[in-house]
C-alpha cells in the first residue's frame, strides 16, 4: 500500500471548523495532490473495492468521474469490467428536480456538460437505469468519519435520490462512498437526510459504517 499520503495532516490535525469551511480545506487538500500521487491512491482504491463484500456480486454499478481532486474509480473499472460489471454515470433527472436518473457508461458514449459542468450521457428512456435497480452506487465524498457521518458537496442530490432506503433497506443498492484517506475526520454530524451509507472505501482500507 502506498505511504505518500502521510505527508499530509491526519484528521487530529484538523481543527472543529463549521461545514462550509471544512469543505474547502478538505477540497483544497486534494486539489494539491500531484497527478502521481493521484495515480497511486487510485490504484490502492481500486485493490480495496475488488476485496469489499458489498461488490462481490453486484454487476449493475453506478460510478462518476472525478473531478476536483476527486479519487477516481477508473482503475477499479477497468477491473470489474472484465468480470461483467456494467456501469453506469447519474444524469440530472429532467422531469424530478434535484434527483438522479442513470445510463450506461463505456468507451465511445457521448457526453455533454450539464448546468454544473459535469459531462454526462444523454438522458434516455431506453437506456436509463432507475436507482432502485442498481446492485450498488460509488459516489465521492469530501469528508467522513467512522460512524457514517459524511460530507459532499452540499448539493442533496444522492439524498433525495435515495431517500426510498431508509424505507426500503432491502431493495436499496448498496451505497459506497469513497475518499482519500486523509478525508477522514474525526466526526461529523449525521443529518436527518442523510442516506445511510454501507462503507466508505478509501486508498487505505474499508471502513464499515455500523
């Protein structure tokens, strides 16, 4: 396992800060990672998502691409890709405002920018995979602790999208986020909304949310 990110701070350097600032250390931390270094964690990641139980047998996967310093699945994809899995990016759901619908993503399928500037596919009543029938979903985080606490981008949207678990655990995908290691803090508030995650996969190891 790679050791370069002990050049950074662990979560008991970071001070209590209020959200909105503690996103935009954690988000400025990653942005600072060389493209190396990114390399390397992706490589880790992808090693410990092909161990994690929640992924053996699921073969329907919604991932994204990365950006902002985001860890990227891309390695892991290639992987899982030979053993069958079909992957799928989320697309801003045109009819529900702030959910997410999503379609398949391989080599060659046309993206565009969405009003966020995030390439997705074109959204497709054919193609279109709604969330309940996902086997799992990879979305990134800006920060998380070790009890499920988490913190993203403050848009909702994979809140709303899967609000229908808290009701409906057992038809839920199983929801994975994943981060640098060094995006572990010591805790964060568990809101009301917040969707409960299964675990949080980092270059470093599987967290298992209780």
């Amino acid at each position: 396992m790679s050791q370069f990110i002990d050049s950074h701070p662990s979560e008991s350097d970071l001070p209590p800060v209020p959200r909105h600032e503690l996103r935009k250390q954690l988000r400025q931390r990653r942005r600072k990672l060389s493209p190396r270094e990114q390399e390397q964690a992706s490589a880790s990641l992808a090693l410990n998502l092909l161990k994690n139980s929640d992924l053996q047998r699921a073969r329907h996967i919604a991932i994204y691409l990365p950006n902002d310093g985001e860890i990227d699945p891309h390695p892991y994809m290639a992987m899982a890709h030979r053993k069958g899995v079909h992957f799928y990016l989320p697309v801003l759901h045109p009819i529900h405002p702030g959910k997410l619908v999503f379609s398949p993503y391989y080599d060659g399928v046309e993206l565009t920018a969405n009003r966020f500037g995030i390439p997705e596919p074109a959204f497709s009543k054919g193609l279109r995979r709604p969330a309940w029938s996902l086997d799992a979903v990879l979305f990134p985080l800006v920060g998380f602790d070790e009890n499920g606490g988490r913190l993203g981008m403050g848009g909702g949207f994979y809140d709303r999208t899967f609000a229908f678990s808290r009701l409906r655990p057992r038809l839920a995908p199983k929801l994975i986020g994943l981060a640098h290691d060094f995006q572990k803090v010591k805790t964060l508030p568990i809101e009301p909304w917040d969707v409960p995650l299964h675990s949080v996969v980092t270059d470093r190891k599987v967290y298992r949310v209780k």
